[in-house]
C-alpha cells in the first residue's frame, strides 16, 4: 500500500499523508476496541484485512519525514541513534503491554483487553498532534 501513500503525498505532501494514515490505523484500532464475540464474524476479517493497509503508509511517511528533517551531514548517524531509540522505545513499549495483558488476565485492573486499544488510540492522536507541528512539505517532495 505505498504506491497510494506515495500518490497521495505527490498531492496533499507527506505530513498531511502520514496523518491520514495515522487517522485511518485510529480508526482501526477503535474497531478493535468494539469487537465482541457477537461481532466478532463481522469485524474481525474486515479488520484484518484493512490492518494491512496503514503499516505501508505510515513506514514510508515517518522515513520520508525523518528525511526531511534530518540533518543532512550527519543523516547516517541519525539514523543509527533513531533506529537505537525506536528499538528501545519498541522493547520499552512491548513490556507494558505484557505486564497489563498479565494484570488483566489476573483480574487486577478493572478493564478488559479491549480497552488496550483505548491506550493505543490515544496514543495515534497524541502521534497526529505532534506530526501536525512538524513544517508542511510541499507537494510532490
């Protein structure tokens, strides 16, 4: 799914795309949110299959923005100390989530699974609210 994300940042630029993209994964994960076993037929292969359809636009945006605004001169190392952090933040982030999908499992939290994708939507909306104040990009770059 890049070749859409790649056309439709030629138009509206790349900090517009990668919202949308970020916009239509919030939109998935609130469907996630919804899913019930008396739903679940319906929602889940729709939302399995639309899943698939964010990742590309949004691995290619937040690496065309990162372009961007990297600096040139020392864009490799950047990159090297921007892969370390998101591998960090990624292992960080995963341990969360393992210790509340055990504290639930437990019954020590007053909430269902569900509600994890409550946390991840928040925190799209918190990722849409910082890319918005990154500079626009013209079309076609």
């Amino acid at each position: 799914f890049t070749p859409p994300a790649a056309k439709m940042a030629e138009r509206m630029g790349w900090r517009k795309t990668l919202t949308a993209y970020i916009a239509l994964a919030l939109v998935l994960a609130l469907g996630w949110w919804r899913i019930t076993p008396t739903n679940a037929a319906l929602l889940y292969p729709v939302l399995t299959l639309l899943g698939s359809i964010p990742v590309g636009g949004l691995s290619l945006g937040l690496f065309r923005l990162q372009v961007e605004h990297s600096p040139a001169a020392t864009r490799s190392v950047y990159f090297s100390a921007n892969s370390a952090v998101n591998g960090t933040v990624c292992l960080a982030g995963a341990s969360i989530c393992s210790g509340l999908i055990e504290a639930i499992d437990r019954g020590s939290l007053p909430f269902g699974i569900n509600s994890l994708f409550l946390v991840g939507a928040a925190l799209m909306v918190a990722t849409i609210l910082s890319v918005w104040r990154l500079p626009q990009s013209k079309p076609g770059r």
